[in-house]
C-alpha cells in the first residue's frame, strides 16, 4: 500500500509541483511588474512591504482551492494506474 504524503506518490508530487510552480511565476510577474512600472513612471503604487501579506494570502487561499479541487475532482483516483 502506497503511503499518502507526496513524496511517496508520484501524482501527489506532480501535482503539489505544478500548483506551487504556477502560483510563484504568477507572483514573481506580479511584482516584477510593479517594480518595472515604479521605475518606468517614478509611481509608488504599492509597499512591497504590505504585498508580502497578500502574497501569503494568496498562497493560502491557493493552497486551500487545489486541496479542495483534489478532493472534489479525485485526481489521484484518476491518474493512479
């Protein structure tokens, strides 16, 4: 019987991977364009101090959404072979 963390199984990893992976990139665009248009047009748009919280909202929020999408879909019913 396999284990239930995702080290022990390959489609949990993949997935824990892709969740992760895609919401860093959207963070790191995120805030890359808001240094880019603070430099570019001299605005202080947003404290990357207080960003920093919604980040990590974020990345609770999507967490909490991927976990509640594994269980609704069953992904790893689906792709265990």
């Amino acid at each position: 019987m396999q284990g239930t963390n995702a080290i022990s199984n390959p489609v949990r990893k993949v997935y824990y991977n892709i969740t992760v992976t895609s919401l860093s990139v959207a963070v790191a665009l995120a805030i890359g364009m808001i240094e880019l248009l603070q430099v570019t047009f001299g605005l202080r748009i947003l404290d990357l101090g207080k960003v920093g919280y919604l980040v990590f909202a974020l990345f609770f929020a999507t967490w909490a959404v991927s976990l509640v999408y594994w269980k609704a879909r069953r992904v790893e019913e689906r792709w265990t072979w």
